[in-house]
C-alpha cells in the first residue's frame, strides 16, 4: 500500500475509505494533513504510532545519523524528499542503511525569477525526456501526463464516460520549481471552469536518476457529470498486461463477450440484477499496467488506484476523479437489471482535494521480468527517511534479507521473522540460499529453494546480522524522527446536499402515495395471476418510495452537520433512519422474490 510495512501494518484500507469519512484538514507544503479525531483518521494514527513504535525498536542502538529503513527484498537507489533534501538512497533489501548522501532541494531565487521547464531536457541511463509547453513529458514518441475533463454519465456503479470537455492546460508556463544535483521538478497549475463546474490541478513532475517520471496532482472540482483521467499515449501496440493481488494478468483492450440485452427465457427469469452491455473496456488493477510490443515496455503505476483503461494502440488512461450525484442512474446505455437503491449522494461529486501520486516508466522491463516488480515495489513502498538523535548505539546498519521476490507481509515470530511471499510469473524465482518454508502459523514443513510459479508462501527468517525483533530500547535511547511519515492525501468535503434536489424528492414522495393507494384497492379486489402481478408493481412502487424517503432523510441530517459531522452523527444510532432502514431492507427482499414470480407466471 501507501505505507512501509514493520510489522505488517498498512494504511491502505483507511486510505481508501476517506473519501466517506469526517474529518478536518489543513493544507501544507508537505501535502494534505488533518486533525485525527474519527474514523479512518484515528485509525491512520493509530497505524503511525505503531510504526513509529517500530522504528524506536528497530534503530534503539543505531549511531546517531540518518538512515534509510527498507521492507522490500529487493535492492534499490532512490531519491526520496525530507526535511527540504533529496536523500540519496541505496538498499540491499530488507533492512536499514546510512543514507549515502544528502543534496540541497530548493534552488536560490533568481532576479529573473523561476526557470522555465518548457524544453527542459532530462537524460538518465533510462530514458530521455524533456517538457512541452502544455506540461506534458516528451519521451520518444510518446506523450506523458495529459489530464483530460470528460463528460461523465454513470453514477456510483458504472461508468459511462462521454464527450471530452478540455485537457487541462497549464494556466501559466510550467516552471522548474526545485533542482539538485541528481534532480529537476516541473511544476504548474491548471484550471477549467464551465459554469457551475470547475476542475482545479497543481502539478509536479520528478524527473531524478531513476526508471520513473514521477507525478504528483492535487486535484479538486465543483460540480456534477464530470470526470477526469490521466493519460499516458505510449504507442505501444502489443500486450497489456495489468497487476492484480499476487498475480500479473494478460487482458485485451476491450471485453464484447457478453450476454445481450434481450435474453432467451430460460436466461431472463434467471438474471434479474445488474450485468454489463456491449462492451467493458474498464478493468481493476493493483499497482500496475504494463504496455509492450516488440521495441519494448512501458509501465504505468499509481498508489490507491484501482481502475484503467487502455486503447490497441497502447494509450492508457487512470480515472483520478468521476463526480456523480446518484447511487443508481437509470436507463444507462451499457447496463441492464436492478442495479441498486436510487439514492440522492452528494459526497460522491468529489468536492474535495486529493493528491494523487502516479508514476510510469518509459522504458520499463518486461512484464515477465522480476524487475519490474521490483520496480513497482519500491516505487508503492519506498524506503522510510529516519533522523536517529545522540544516544549510545554505535550501529550503522542492519540486513534481514535480500531476495528476488516480492514480499506480502512481514512479522516477528520469536527472535525471527516469518515472510510471506509471491511469484507472480510463470517461471520460478531462485532464492539465494536454501530457506525453511512454513505453514501459516509458522510450521517448519521443508526447505524452499525456489518460489514456484503463481505460489505464495511463508519463508521464516533469521533476524539477519542482529536480532532487532527481541531488543527492546533502553531508557537512554535516542530521539527517532521520521523524516518521511505517510501523508493523509484527502482534504476536507466540501459537498453539500442541493435542497432544488431534496425538494424534487420530497415531491416524488408525494405523487407516489395516491398510486399506492389505488394499487392497494386493485389488489384487494382481484386474485389469481392479476393479484400477484398488482402485488410486484406495488412492491416496486413502495420501494421506490421508501428508497426517496431513506435519502431524503439521510441527506436532512446531513444538511444539519453543515459539514462538521459530529461524533454523535457518525457513530449513534438514529432511530428513524434504523427503521426507514430496516423497512426499506424488507421491501426490497420481497419485491425480488415477486420479482420471480412474476417471471415465471
């Protein structure tokens, strides 16, 4: 996830979930941050404790410095931000290391003000690329970075992108905002605005010594029936091949193996919910999309997101924002079958900043090749920046292990470590040295000198050149300051319920009442196949009805927090929502059971 992981912790659940949380932010130069007060908030504290408790175990006897701590196995140079220096990084797998050097960031002020990056080139043993005009990065033939505004006409479920509105260009020239040694960022802002609806983004783009252009997008809008992505025109003509949990997977640009709108029978008294139409060409994916042909790679990677979509000829494109209104749209042209309550939902307009942070490689190694992931993993889960004050300790580093494999979770078990791995190829991946593998709760049950195609096991591990798992610090320890925590990348939602809407809802509820009425009356006067088919419409009108209701007031009390959300909001029970709930959960069994009674009549 977003996090280094000691002790298997990781922030990538709470990550994911704020975007429904309630919290206050404050905007800094280092990111997005907030008061940890609820939910996903207290659990990212929670999780940052737990991991600053960790380094304090870990670095209790180190010399006083600053040191680079590694959870990934495999060796890796970086350059990595603290403390206004570019760290540069060298690992050799699981453990902590000196960092080699530090370099001044930020570039004296000049008389002529900021440099401008327009045709500022970049040369590494890599890639060569340099900035056009309109912010994207020039890579060969291809074209990297564009921020495109798009119709969007889906809702919470599906997606059903429309016309293109804009690519979002840099308001003024892009400017070289910070410089080393080993280092340039790109930076500008970039704004669209179309009546009501507005996208903002500020940009900044990394280029350093490694395989990655770098980007980092706070974005944020207003509005409805917008979306924007991220594209990447790579030209790559050839194989798409998309990380997934453990696996690495071939997919096609585009899915038209579906069933059709009309079904046969035996199919339709079957099939009532929600399936796709014609085509998908979204897919999920986890930390990757790689693109290849028979010149070579490039790969995409993102931290938090979990969708793309790439064309034949090798464009790929991350959705970072899809501002909607409704839990269900009806009527969408690629979707067919009751696909959920049709609830008013302000929230998912997306009204709030978010940091996105993406990053590809022009020319990457190939999906069948244990670098890439290794590639992946230390840019998803970079070494930690650690500043150890004066103490006693007099160590420099500590080695676990380093090993061609990506590693899942790690644990203290006793004086070891048990390490559980992955190989997600379709060719074994040797260890350096004969290891015991185990069972889940840490059973030796062999010697694994390999880690066979798509298997994931659990090796136990020697606490390497000390055992750092059984210390336990001193009370003369030294002051250990991350100089890299996890940043919180969510800022405050600023979504409020429109009341036009609410009163449109209000209105739908009460031109619904006088048709139960009449339905009640038919249903009582007829019988047979008549009654049950009166009995379904008034069930699917009384659902309809409850759903109008339960939003209606949910997005009231919503309306009374004015954004603040209290605890009391958050967490006590509300006795008329839980039996608005609990009567509309009710209504919605039976109507599918009528569902498929009337089918079958």
């Amino acid at each position: 996830g977003d996090l280094v992981m000691l002790q298997t912790s990781s922030l990538e659940l709470a990550l994911n979930v704020a975007a429904i949380d309630a919290v206050h932010f404050r905007r800094g130069e280092g990111g997005i941050s907030g008061d940890r007060t609820y939910g996903s908030l207290r659990a990212f504290a929670g999780m940052l404790e737990d991991l600053e408790a960790s380094l304090a175990t870990l670095l209790f006897d180190f010399a006083p410095g600053t040191y680079a701590v590694s959870t990934n196995p495999a060796p890796h140079e970086a350059f990595l931000e603290a403390d206004d220096q570019l760290h540069h990084v060298v690992t050799d797998g699981i453990g902590a290391w000196p960092v080699a050097e530090s370099l001044p960031l930020r570039p004296e002020a000049g008389d002529a003000g900021p440099e401008p990056a327009a045709g500022l080139w970049w040369r590494n043993d890599h890639y060569e690329a340099t900035v056009a005009p309109d912010g994207t990065v020039i890579a060969g033939e291809q074209v990297l970075g564009r921020l495109i505004v798009s119709e969007e006409a889906g809702d919470t479920y599906s997606e059903a992108s429309g016309r293109q509105l804009a690519v979002l260009a840099p308001a003024a020239a892009p400017v070289v905002a910070a410089r080393s040694a080993a280092h340039r960022d790109v930076a500008y802002a970039a704004l669209w605005e179309d009546g009501e609806r507005r996208v903002e983004a500020r940009v900044r783009i990394r280029f350093d010594r490694s395989p990655l252009v770098q980007w980092r997008v706070d974005l944020d809008s207003r509005g409805a029936n917008l979306r924007v992505d991220i594209e990447w025109l790579t030209r790559r003509a050839g194989r798409i091949a998309a990380g997934m949990p453990f696996d690495l997977v071939d997919r096609p640009a585009r899915d038209k193996d579906l069933l059709p709108r009309d079904l046969p029978p035996t199919l339709a008294s079957i099939l009532l919910g929600q399936r796709e139409l014609n085509q998908v060409d979204v897919f999920p994916f986890r930390d990757v999309v790689s693109v290849s042909d028979d010149a070579g790679s490039t790969a995409v990677m993102a931290r938090g997101l979990r969708a793309y979509r790439a064309s034949t000829d090798g464009n790929v494109r991350l959705p970072l924002r899809r501002s909607v209104e409704w839990l269900t749209a009806a009527d969408l042209a690629d979707r067919v079958g009751d696909a959920g309550p049709f609830f008013y939902v302000p929230d998912a307009r997306e009204e709030r900043t978010v940091r996105h942070e993406v990053a590809a490689a022009p020319a990457a190694p190939d999906p069948a090749d244990p670098a890439l992931r290794a590639l992946v993993d230390n840019y998803l889960n970079p070494p930690l920046i650690v500043r150890v004050g004066p103490g006693a300790g007099t160590r420099r580093s500590w080695s676990l292990w380093r090993a061609p494999v990506p590693l899942a979770s790690l644990r203290p078990d006793g004086a070891e470590m048990l390490a559980r791995v992955f190989n997600p190829s379709n060719q074994p991946l040797p260890l350096p040295e004969a290891t015991p593998e185990t069972d889940l709760v840490g059973r030796i049950t062999g010697m694994a000198t390999a880690i066979a195609p798509r298997k994931i096991v659990t090796l136990r591990l020697q606490a390497g050149d000390g055992d750092v798992s059984a210390s336990v610090p001193a009370p003369s320890s030294p002051v250990i300051d991350l100089l890299t925590p996890p940043m919180w990348r969510v800022g405050d939602n600023l979504g409020r319920p429109d009341p036009a809407i609410l009163a449109e809802l209000a209105d739908k509820i009460a031109a619904l009442a006088p048709r139960l009425d009449e339905l009640t009356r038919q249903i009582e006067a007829s019988q047979g196949a008549d009654r049950m088919r009166l009995q379904h419409r008034f069930f699917v009108l009384k659902r309809e009805s409850l759903e109008l209701e339960l939003s209606l007031l949910l997005n009231r009390r919503k309306q009374e927090q004015d954004g603040r959300l209290t605890r009391a909001y958050l967490y006590e029970p509300d006795a008329e929502i839980a039996e608005l709930g609990l009567a509309l959960n009710g209504l919605r069994i039976r109507r599918r059971i009528y569902d498929y009674v009337v089918q079958a009549l």
